[in-house]
C-alpha cells in the first residue's frame, strides 16, 4: 500500500473521476429531445466549461443536431468545441474587463436566436463572476468591488450569491428571460452544498426565490450595507418598496421554457473517493455532515473527530474518514494568503500537535476539487502533528498566519501545500483524513 501522503493523492485523483464533467455531461444530453438538424445554441460557463461544452457538442453532432453557435466562458483558454461556438476567458474569483465582454457577447449571440431554437446552458463553479455584468445604470467597477467585498464577508455561498445575482445582468433567472421562447435544457455540475439550482452560478436560468429583505438583511449583518455603492443601496431599497422589479419568481412564463436540473456534485466525488480507498485495502467512512461554516473552526473539529477515531479503530488497519462541503473565511478587511481549505488543514495541523502521541498515525488532506484554493496556485494542503512544529523550525509563528489568513505561506515552509492543477470540474471541497492506530 502506498504510504499516507501518496495515498491521500490518489483518493483526491479518484474524486475527481467521480466528478467527471465529460461523461456527466454526455449522459444528460440523452434526455434531450432533439429533430434532425434541430438548430441548437451551446452556452458553457465556469471553471468546467470546457469539458462539458465539448461532451455536448459531440452529443449533439451525432444526433445530427446543427450547432447554430454559443460560447464558452472559462477561467482559462481552450478550443472551440465546434467552429460556430466563441471561447473567452473570464475573470475570476472577481469579475474585470474579460469578465464584462463575455456577459455582452452573450447579449449578441441572444440578438439572432430564434424561437423554434432548442438551447443548451452548462453551469459550473465560478460561473457568477466570469460571466459577470452589471445590471443596466450601474458601474462595473462597482460590481467588481461588491465581488471583493463578498468574498471576505464570511458569507456562505447561499447568501453570497443571493446578494450577487441582484445586481448581475444574467443571473437570477435573467437569462432564461432572454432564452424564451427557446426550449432550453441546463444542466449543472454542483459547486454548493444542497446543489441549489438557485444558487449555482447565480441561477441564470431559473427563478430566484430569494427577496430583496433577505439580502440587505445579509449585508446588514455583515456590515456591508453602507460600504456598497450607493446605486446599488438605492436599488436594493427601490426593490423593497416595489418601485423596482423584484427578480425574476417561479410564476414568470418564461421557466415553463427551461427544464433544469444538476447532473453532478459533491456526492459523487466522495463516493469515489471512499472506493477507490476500499480498492486500496482502507476502512473508509463518508461523513454525513458536510463541513461548512468558519474554516478555521472546521479544521479543529476535524481533527477532534479524527483523535477520538484513532481511539476506537480497529489496530494495524487504515482507515479513510472522508468529509465533502465548502467552508468560509471571514476576512474582515485583511488580506489573505491562502485559502479556505489551506486555513482548515493549517487549524487541523495545530489541533494534531497538541494532542501529542494521540496524533500519531493521523495524516490530513483537505483541497479543493477544481484544483484552486483561494487566489493561489495550490488546492490545498497535506498535514499531520508534526506539520506546526516543522513551520516553526523554518522561520514562521504559525499560529500568527492563522489568525493574520496567511496559510499559504506557513504552509509552504512545511512542504505541506497540495498543487495538482485546474481539474476541470467543480464540485465543493473534499476532506480526507487516514488514521492508522
């Protein structure tokens, strides 16, 4: 058997396959009713943008179906699945300049569709800020600066794109509007616990059940109300005194047109997880409660659960424990060097070396599954007891970067940082501790 570290590397491989977009992606084209040479226009947008569009577009060419255009909007650059489909790359995790000409090339391709079309939207994570726009009498920069702000609000991501979609010109249901009378299919790939169509990309293609006083009651809890742009305060206030549209409800005609519905997520990149640990001679154990909440205070618990399950496990046998879901970090105004699941293993690595030889034998991964972990190059990280004393031998308090959210760094004196790349797929975070009594 491989040892822990290598282990856990190969189990994070295995969840990604679980969560594999391109045959996740062919299979929900099945259910889609299509005539020969039935025009069809192709919308792919996130961080597995280019996977699912070119699994539809191969779908569709066999069921001799005419790829009358679309476009693809990723966080990085790619081939055209078919000639008549534009790719661009978008901004993320905050919406800029490429971001801005994708939600208006959206706006062109909409222009020629015509009714009798069929379309075809692919979601993924990271779809609200690359396809990004402010609405209509509101600055981009604005938008932008609402992104910064959210991101180290401490929101989960329910509420955070609750209050995004407000202001986002194809999201909350806006682009199903401009869809109609097209049919239209959407097919997700979950990036947030319940695998809430709503929430996903910031639900361009259903309705938002979400009302104008959950979200500033979010920004007022936050403290973020006032610090927003004033066009955007006067809007959210214009809505709660119905002088202003609300977004886009279940009873607008337009979702009779769109049938939606999530085609992959968390789940099944755990359940591959915990075979693949099966396969290699583990106990494993998925988790039900998915981790979620404050990242620092997640990686403790984790690590509590971890040290009472060495007390009980069997002796000389490996055992998986194995925990999806999406923390937060609450920022408040600093900045940050890592990312969520970086704090949680670095939280996790200093509960294991307090605990002393009661941590012995308990290795810890926690990473993202699209391969990035905050605004840096690594997913993740791999810990153990011994990972807190190593970052203080190489020069770094590491008890002072977990407060100050700079993981990365004291991380990266440890060895401990887990860089496998852009993954393609998207479906929250996945938690992985071996113990070994």
């Amino acid at each position: 058997m491989s040892g822990p570290r290598e282990l856990l590397r190969e189990l994070y491989s295995a969840a990604i396959g679980g969560a594999n977009v391109e045959s996740l992606t062919a299979s929900a084209l099945t259910s889609v009713p299509l005539e020969r040479r039935q025009r069809v226009w192709v919308f792919a947008f996130g961080k597995a943008a280019h996977g699912m569009a070119a699994a539809a577009v191969t779908s569709l060419q066999r069921s001799l179906a005419e790829i009358a255009g679309g476009l693809v909007v990723a966080p990085d650059a790619g081939d055209a699945p078919v000639g008549t489909v534009t790719t661009i790359v978008g901004d993320h995790p905050v919406p800029g300049r490429r971001s801005f000409a994708a939600a208006a090339r959206i706006n062109e391709i909409l222009t020629v569709k015509r009714g009798a079309d069929l379309g075809v939207v692919l979601l993924s994570g990271g779809a609200s800020s690359l396809m990004a726009a402010p609405l209509r009498g509101m600055s981009e920069a604005d938008l932008t600066m609402l992104f910064e702000m959210l991101l180290g609000s401490g929101m989960d991501i329910h509420e955070m794109n609750a209050v995004r979609k407000r202001f986002s010109q194809w999201a909350a249901g806006r682009m199903a509007l401009r869809l109609a009378p097209a049919r239209t299919y959407c097919f997700a790939v979950s990036d947030v616990p319940n695998d809430d169509l709503a929430t996903i990309g910031s639900g361009p293609c259903v309705p938002d059940p979400t009302r104008v006083e959950q979200v500033i009651a979010s920004l007022e809890r936050t403290q973020l109300y006032a610090r927003i742009s004033a066009t955007f305060r006067q809007y959210l206030s214009d809505a709660a005194r119905r002088v202003t549209p609300e977004t886009p409800k279940a009873t607008h005609p337009a979702f009779a047109h769109i049938t939606a519905r999530v085609i992959g997520n968390n789940t099944g990149a755990l359940k591959a997880a915990a075979t693949a640990a099966r396969n290699s001679g583990c106990h494993a154990v998925i988790q039900e409660q998915p981790l979620v909440g404050d990242a620092a205070t997640a990686g403790a618990r984790v690590a509590e659960e971890l040290l009472r399950s060495r007390e009980s496990v069997e002796p000389g046998k490996l055992h998986a424990f194995i925990w999806g879901g999406e923390t937060t970090v609450a920022l408040n105004g600093a900045g940050a060097a890592g990312g969520r699941c970086q704090e949680l293993a670095l939280a996790a690595s200093k509960h294991l070396a307090s605990a002393g030889d009661r941590a012995s034998g308990i290795t810890l991964l926690a990473a993202g599954t699209d391969g990035r972990d905050g605004p840096t190059d690594a997913a993740g990280a791999v810990v153990d007891a011994n990972t807190w004393s190593v970052i203080q031998s190489n020069g770094r308090d590491p008890e002072a970067a977990l407060r100050a959210h700079e993981s990365y760094d004291a991380l990266s004196r440890a060895n401990a940082l887990f860089a496998p790349g852009m993954t393609g797929t998207n479906v929250m975070d996945i938690t992985i501790g071996l113990v070994r009594s």
